[in-house]
C-alpha cells in the first residue's frame, strides 16, 4: 500500500473539517532541512488548527489521521484555535521549536504570538530533567545489554535535540539548524563534551554506526553531557 503524503493528509483534512480548517502546519526536521530529515527514518510532524474540535469532527478525520499513522509518521498535533492562542505560557519550547522552522501547508498560523522566556526555562529544565532520568531508568534496564544501550541513544537523540535548539533559544542565539553544529554549540555554552552527541547524530543519519561495543563509553558521555545540562538550567533559574 503506497504511503500517504502531505498533500494527500491535508485534502483528506480539508474534506473532513471543510472552512473550519485554520492552518496545518509541517515543522521539526522535515520544515527545517539541513541534512538531518532522513527519508524513512525522520518523523513528518504536523500542526492542525481547526475552530472546533468535538467527537464529531474527531471521528471525521480519524480515517485520514489512521492512514498518516499508518504511514509511519506520528499523529498530527490537534488544536483549537483558542488553544493555539492561549497555550503559549504551558507549552513554549513546543511553539518556540514550530515558529523557528515550519512551512504552512494550508491557511496560516492564526494570532501574534511571543514565548516569554521564563516559562521557556522551567518547561526547559523539566524536560532535560526528564530525559536525564529516563536515559538512567534505561541505562539500568539494559542489564549492560549493549545492544540495548545502543537502542536507548537512537531513541532519544530527536528529544535531545529539541532540548538543545531550546536551551540555545534561552540563551539568546540563533540555534544552528544542522544537528552536529546545534550539538556543538550546546556543548560550548553549557560545558559538556559534544562527541557522544556527534556520534548519536552521525549513526541516525547511516553516516557512521555506532558498534555495539562502543555503546556503552557513548552512553555513558551522552549521560554525563545531559547531567551537566541540567545542572546549568538549574544555575540560570
């Protein structure tokens, strides 16, 4: 069965939600470019706004959201209007990550909207924290499986990346839109050595895998990197 494209997700939207249809939006890597998109490999995330969203309106679009998903892709970030113009303060890396790369498939992002850095750095510093323990939980899961170790890094090298882009928008600069740039950079501002980072993104990417051997040295430096982070968010606040 061929997979389901953009184009195909928003005529299957527009059909479903007609002129109650606001904005559907493409961000993350695909929207960003760069190199680091990997076809079959990067997710295709998608922002919906639509004025309302019942039961009715859900079950509306569900057969074209199921066929998305089913293409591999996660299911589209669905939002009121008011919701996308009220959410700002409880969700500001998330708008912070769409407004630095997005490309508008259909209508356009509704409001004038602004991400008030404070709230960025405790959504900051909750999830870093938040990846940290669970990088530990699997680390102490893996029973020294490096197989697994190595399953933990490809997992949570996205996530991490969104931290980095966040934490070098609280710091005022422009995040590098390449991963290995964003990494380096990171590491300089916040104090952590950048190769474990650098060998996750190359081995995402089928640059250069990581042999299971390695994993666990490159696990153990992606840890101590994410520990010193959060250690200097918590120190900014």
């Amino acid at each position: 069965m061929a997979k389901m494209t953009l184009d195909d997700l928003v005529g299957q939207l527009q059909k479903a939600f007609g002129a109650e249809l606001r904005a559907v939006v493409l961000y993350g890597s695909a929207a960003r470019g760069g190199g680091d998109h990997v076809a079959r490999k990067s997710d295709y995330n998608v922002l919906v706004i639509v004025d309302v969203l019942d039961a009715d309106r859900l079950q509306a679009a569900s057969a074209a959201v199921r066929a998305w998903t089913d293409s591999g892709n996660p299911p589209p970030l669905l939002l009121t209007n008011g919701e996308w113009l009220g959410s700002a303060d409880i969700f500001p890396m998330e708008y912070g990550d769409i407004f630095s790369s997005h490309k508008v498939l259909h209508g356009s992002l509704p409001g004038d909207i602004t991400v008030d850095p404070s709230h960025l750095r405790l959504e900051l510093e909750h999830e870093a924290m938040g990846t940290l323990l669970q990088l530990r939980r699997g680390l102490l899961a893996s029973g020294n499986d490096s197989k697994e170790q190595l399953s933990l890094l490809e997992a949570s090298a996205s996530t991490v990346m969104v931290i980095f882009r966040a934490f070098i928008r609280l710091a005022g600069e422009e995040a590098q839109r390449e991963n290995a740039r964003l990494a380096q950079q990171a590491a300089e501002k916040a104090g952590f050595d950048a190769a474990p980072f650098l060998a996750a993104i190359r081995h995402k990417r089928g640059e250069e895998a990581i042999r299971a051997a390695d994993a666990p040295r490159i696990l153990a430096g992606y840890l101590a990197g994410m520990q010193r982070l959060v250690t200097h968010l918590d120190e900014m606040g």
